[in-house]
C-alpha cells in the first residue's frame, strides 16, 4: 500500500532501460501504467484477491514522480573496514616543541639527509671559495647576490645544523633527490628536469658573462679559468637552490595541509606519514635476518608468504598451535583448513548425502526398508571423523610441501615481540631463539570463547573440538546462535543426533533478519529444537557421565530455572583474536579493548608492522578476506602494486540445510542508510525443481535491494536455497561491479536453475503481492 505524501518511484514498478530512468513525468507515468496492465493480468490468473494491490500500484504510477539520482559512496555503510586507532595522537603542530619533536622523534617528516659535520665543513668551503670570487670580482656589479647567500646559509648551517630552508641544503637535497632510491622521495622526472635544466642555464650564463666582460684583461688565462670555475659553481648552485626551493616548499605547504586532517581525517595522515617511515629503511641490505617474518600460518599469512617469497623476498613463517581447553591440536594451515571451513562442509555434505538417500525412492530407486517402509540408514561418526582428518593431514602435509617449494622458513614456534624488530621464537621443547626481520606481518586468527561460567571448560566443547571427538556426540546443546552455532546444529541433526540450540536474543545477529527467520524455521523443520530468551548459569555432570546445562531467562525476572540433560554441550557465543600473548606492546602496536589490533590498509600504529585476518579490528572473520588482504598486501610491498583490499561487498554463505548466501546490505541496512522510500525489495518464493518430488518439498527464497538514489544499483543480494555458495560467488563480482537491476533483468536465466530465480524477480514487497511463484 501507497503512504500518504510518499514520493517515491512508482510502487511494484520496474523501469527497463536507463532512459526512462531520466525521462518526463509523463513518459514514467506511461511506463509504469504500461507495466501495471501487465502485472494486472499476472494478478488475475493468481486470483482475483490482488487485484486491489495492482490497482494501487497504478494509481502510485500515475502520481509519482521521479526522485533525484546521485551516486553513493556505500563504504561508509557496509562493512567500512579496519580503522586507525582513534587514541593514536598526532602533534600539534602550531606547539612551538614541534621542531624538537621532529628531530628528535618523527625526523622522516622533514627529512634532511646531509651529515651535520658534512653540511657544515661543505658550507664553509663553498663560503670561502665564493668569497674569494666576490673579492677578485668586486667591480662586476652582478656578483653582489652570491653574498648574502652565501653568508645567510652559512651562519644557519653554523648556528642550527641541517636545515632544510637553508639554500646549500636546498641543493644537497636536490642532488640527493636526483640520484636516491627512495619510493616516496624519488622526484618525478619534471623535478629533476628543472634541477638540472636550472643549474645548468645559471651556468653557462655564468661563462658567458666571465668570459665577454674579463676576457684576459684582469690576469693570466690559468686565474680566469679558476675564477670562472669557481663561480660557475656558484652558479650551478644558485640554480639547483631556487628549483629545490620552489619545489620543497611546495611539499612542505602540502604537508603542513596534511597536518591540519590529523584531527578530522586521522586516516588520510596516518598512512602517508607511516609509509614515509617505513620507507626509511633499504629493501636490500637492511642487517635484518629476513625480509618478513609472518607469525601465524593460517590461511592469510600463508597467502601473504608465498606471494612475498614469489616476489623474491626472504620470508619467514611462525605457527605454534596451543590447542583448546579439551585439549584439541592441529597442524599448518589455521582454523579453517583444520577445524573450520574444511571439515564443516564436508560433515555438511554428509549430512546432506543422507537426506537424499531417503529421498532417493520418489525418485524411483528400491532400497531396503526396515517394516516401516522408511529407509534404515545406519552412520559411522568414527568413519566420518577418521575420513576427514586424513584429508586434513593431507592439507597439512601440501601447505608444508608449498613453503618448502616457495623457499618460505617454515618455524614450528610461537613467536612473540622482543621489540618492534625482534621476535622471540619459542619451540615445543622450549628452547627459545631470536630471528629479526625487516617487516612483520600479524595473522594469528581467533579462537573460541567460553562463557564465565561453572563448568564450561571443564565439560563444554567449542567448534574446535566438535571434529575431533572420539565417540558420537549424542544430545547435543549448543549454546549460541552465531552461524557457526546453526552451521553445526545443520549437520549434527542431519547426521542423526538429537540437537537443541539454547538462544539468548536472536539468530544470526548481523544477517538480514527476514533471510535469519527463514534459515531458524528450515532447522526446525529439520527437527532442531530452538529454546529463546535464556542464557546457561552453569554446566552439571551427573551420575552416569551424563550432562545437564543450567540456563535462566536472558532479561531476568523470577521465571523458572531450566534443565537440558545432554551428552555434549557445544558453546559457540563468539571468538576471540590470539593475540593476547603476543607482547604487542613492547613494538608498540595498539589494540583496541577486544585485543584485536588496530589498521588502516592493514598497516599497524608501527609503521613496518602488518596485521591481516581475524586479529585486525573492523575486519569480517572470514577466511577468504584474509586470503585475499594478505596476497594483496604482499603485492603492495614487494611488486609496486597500488591496489587496496576492498571489504565492502563480500559474498558469504551459511551452510545450514537450505543453504543461505548473501552479498552487501541487507534489508535493515539498507532502510537505516538511504531510508525507505528510496529502497525497493525484489523478491520471489520458489520450489526448486530437485524438490519438487521429495517430501516435504522445500522451498526456496530469493531477495535482491536495489538503491533508488544511485540508479537502482543492486546494492544487496540474498539467495536461499541449494548450492547457495555456487550461486552467490557467482554474482559477487556483478554487485561489486555496480551492476543495476535493469541489467539483472536483461540477463537470460539458466533454465531450469535455482539462479535464474535472481534474474527472474519481478514483485516487490511493497506491493504486497504474493512472491510465492507458480509454474516453472
């Protein structure tokens, strides 16, 4: 239904080509009444009860107007990324202590790379020389400049030292400038064009003038060739001082702006002056053991290392695996290879593998059935649990091989900061060595946290130890509601065990809430119990071995105390970064009060410290963004690259029974940045063909937002139902790319697919007609 005043793009209308985004009120009006007709027609052979919504639809479309375009920056509303320590302070630079605070502290900001003594001895030497021509010259009126010059630069290079408005240590700076291998100091070729081009016309000017006015009137040929030498080398510096002058200045006037964005652009300030402090020191020759050391071989450290050591570095990698509180250890690779990603999809899988063999006789297949008639399936979890973790080891086994092959020092260690360049290496037998490295890159992960309450350890699991366990985990309580809670209740229930999952507010926190509703009723359906509101106080051991989880009313009050008997209690309220033992500190990395680490561009408050995955704060815990920030990162470092990880638009999926992949905004986010009439939800219930002969036959849903205010870019996507993880990859480079709705609806669907269901939408929601789609 239409609100009163609304001014919005007509209602349940969808405008086809870009032009008719632009065009009169008239032509809009015609398109949309052209497109309700259609939808009037769609609406009868569904039922007349909704031809009431397209009759309100054409009356939107007759009186609505056009709204106003513009482009939108979406970084700022959908995952911004890691930010700069906002406790980090910047120096005032109107104090009158900034030249001492330059000098003695942040001396890369102004840099002068001339020797004091050098400096000195140099200016006097040239002082005396060109005072010597003055004197031999005094009736040529045009020296007379070459002695203030002389004099002023001689008194600031005896008085202050190095300082760089001086005019010898303009042209120091400019030589050094033409010849210094420095990225952020290395002038353009213009730059060095003027330098020279400066020096060299004050030079020939200079013989012009010495040899027409003395000729060989004033002494012998051998004195005015010394004396034209001499000021010929006046000359050359005078001009080397005015082009390094202009130019310097010029830097410094851009510098002193960037000063003045250290309070309200922190960001921009901290990452020039950083990397110019990086900078400093050589790639070659530095004294240090190794051009990087990466402590942490999980999957965004170990990007990060084969790509450096691609690059010709020499690198270093440091992985030491503590273990759970149960006790639970595992080799190279992080947790996703070892007790994440990796053996979730495949106990995934073969939860999903069961279900269709009980599908499998509406589909004509004859298997043998107990009495009953269903399907008596019997599973292994010791055949399960053996098979994956051989293909664990064997994952394990490739990533050492790939170090060795990539001549990447793979150090079974736990490496911590001695100081901003050292780290202490401490190995299983406890002996403890020091490596020193140019760069360091921090990629520890997270783990687990427990909740502070009696018996959780010392009872409770994570989903670190659910992979590992030695017998079959029978009743299950999992506490949480996170999508590794609901990932594991998915595949515990598929494989046959009875799962409740304890919530204290509601699932999948940080998800499109209609999409989150949807994954919770697919569980319950598959036979997942669900209590709400309550939080465990404590877990029991009874006699017999069995457990019991305590649990209480979330908001409290005098509601009864609840008992779950069970024989594993599951806890996945959350993870933690590893970083706790790190001894960051003494490098001087800041983090915030959760442990995770301060970054911008994956740079820490220590300019040559790095930090990728989920240690960094801000940063999405997902193991493909910090694959993908680490490989960058490298690139960035070692092979001149400029491009910048981009955290905004990452596809993800959650692997439940009726898999759920989602891209960018969702609805509530949407509607809170750009408001509710300027969003427009597209959206369709479906039956995928595979289900159609299976009972019960699931359904599947499919969403995308589109943004009024930027063209009706497609600005999120929500798919739920098989292969969503397929499905979604497939259309993350379309959003990241700004696709619009109107090329998703030129796009040819593949049929019969789920996908083509996202190319195929149609009815919004605020047209209130009914999604659920009829026919093929």
């Amino acid at each position: 239904m239409v609100r009163q005043g609304e001014e919005l793009q007509p209602q349940g209308v969808e405008l086809e080509t870009r032009e008719q985004l632009s065009a009169p009120q008239e032509v809009v009006q015609d398109a949309g009444e052209k497109q309700v007709d259609q939808m009037v027609e769609a609406a009868r052979s569904d039922g007349e009860s909704k031809l009431e919504a397209a009759a309100t639809e054409s009356l939107a479309a007759k009186t609505a107007v056009p709204i106003e375009r513009k482009t939108v920056n979406y970084s700022q509303y959908v995952n911004p990324g890691p930010l700069v320590d906002p406790h980090f302070q910047f120096p005032d630079p109107v104090k009158p202590d900034l030249r001492k605070w330059i000098d003695t502290e942040h001396w890369w900001m102004f840099p002068d790379p001339i020797d004091n003594i050098h400096v000195r001895l140099t200016s006097f030497c040239v002082f005396v020389l060109a005072l010597t021509v003055v004197l031999n010259h005094s009736k040529n009126e045009d020296t007379w400049y070459i002695i203030p010059v002389i004099l002023g630069d001689f008194v600031l290079r005896t008085l202050f030292g190095p300082t760089p408005l001086s005019p010898f240590g303009m042209v120091a700076n400019a030589i050094l400038f033409a010849f210094r291998v420095q990225p952020d100091y290395v002038p353009s070729k213009a730059k060095r064009f003027s330098f020279f081009l400066g020096s060299f016309l004050c030079t020939v000017l200079t013989t012009l003038h010495f040899g027409i006015d003395s000729s060989l009137k004033q002494g012998p040929l051998l004195v005015l060739t010394v004396f034209t030498g001499l000021e010929s080398i006046g000359g050359f510096c005078i001009g080397c001082w005015f082009f390094a002058t202009f130019f310097k200045l010029r830097d410094r006037w851009y510098l002193r702006k960037d000063y003045s964005k250290l309070r309200s652009e922190p960001n921009v300030a901290y990452e020039r002056f950083f990397k110019l402090v990086d900078n400093q020191l050589p790639e070659h020759n530095h004294g240090f053991d190794f051009d990087m050391i990466v402590i942490g071989g999980g999957s965004g450290g170990l990007s990060a290392s084969k790509e450096a050591a691609r690059l010709h570095k020499k690198v270093a990698v440091l992985d030491y695996v503590q273990g759970s509180p149960s006790g639970t250890t595992w080799g190279l690779g992080g947790t996703c290879v070892n007790v994440g990603c990796i053996p979730k999809k495949l106990m995934h899988t073969a939860a999903l593998m069961g279900d269709t063999v009980r599908q499998v006789k509406h589909y004509g297949w004859k298997i043998s059935t107990g009495g009953s008639g269903e399907v008596d399936l019997q599973h292994s979890w010791t055949a399960l649990r053996d098979n994956v973790h051989q293909h664990i080891d064997s994952l394990n086994e490739g990533y050492i091989r790939g170090l060795r092959s990539s001549k990447v020092q793979y150090i079974n260690g736990y490496g911590s900061f001695k100081d901003a360049h050292t780290i202490e290496v401490r190995g299983a037998n406890g002996e403890v060595q020091e490596i020193t490295g140019r760069r360091i890159l921090i990629a520890v992960g997270g783990t687990p946290v427990f909740p502070n309450i009696p018996g959780a350890k010392e009872y409770g699991i994570s989903s670190d130890d659910v992979f590992t366990l030695e017998k079959p985990p029978g009743r299950t309580v999992i506490v949480g509601a996170s999508y590794i809670a609901l990932e594991t209740a998915g595949f515990l229930r598929g494989l046959g065990f009875e799962v409740t999952v304890l919530v204290r507010s509601i699932v999948l926190r940080g998800f499109d809430r209609d999409m989150a509703d949807r994954v919770q009723k697919c569980l319950i359906e598959e036979g997942v119990k669900f209590i709400s509101g309550m939080v465990p106080t404590a877990v029991e051991k009874k006699e017999g071995g069995t457990l019991c989880v305590v649990a209480k009313p979330s908001k409290g009050g005098d509601a009864e105390v609840t008992e779950l008997p069970c024989d594993t209690v599951l806890f996945a309220v959350g993870r933690k970064p590893t970083t706790a033992g790190l001894h960051l500190e003494r490098a001087g990395v800041h983090v915030n009060k959760n442990m995770k680490i301060f970054t911008y561009r994956e740079r820490t408050t220590v300019p040559h410290i790095y930090a990728v995955g989920d240690c960094v704060d801000g940063c999405p815990e997902l193991t493909p963004v910090a694959i993908k920030a680490g490989l960058l990162l490298a690139k960035r470092l070692y092979n001149k690259s400029d491009v910048l990880m981009d955290y905004n638009f990452i596809p993800t999926t959650v692997f439940t029974p009726i898999e759920y992949g989602s891209i960018g905004f969702t609805e509530e986010q949407a509607i809170e940045a750009f408001g509710d009439e300027n969003i427009e939800v597209f959206h369709s219930e479906f039956t995928p063909l595979e289900n159609y002969l299976c009972e019960p036959s699931r359904t599947g849903y499919a969403k995308v937002i589109v943004n009024y205010l930027d063209k009706e870019r497609v600005i999120g996507f929500h798919y739920f139902g098989p292969n969503a993880g397929e499905v979604t990859q497939g259309f993350g480079a379309a959003l990241r790319s700004g696709m619009k709705k109107a090329m998703f609806d030129s796009v040819v669907g593949i049929h019969p697919t789920c996908a083509e269901e996202m190319v195929s939408l149609r009815r919004t929601k605020r047209s209130g007609v009914d999604p659920v789609k009829t026919g093929c």
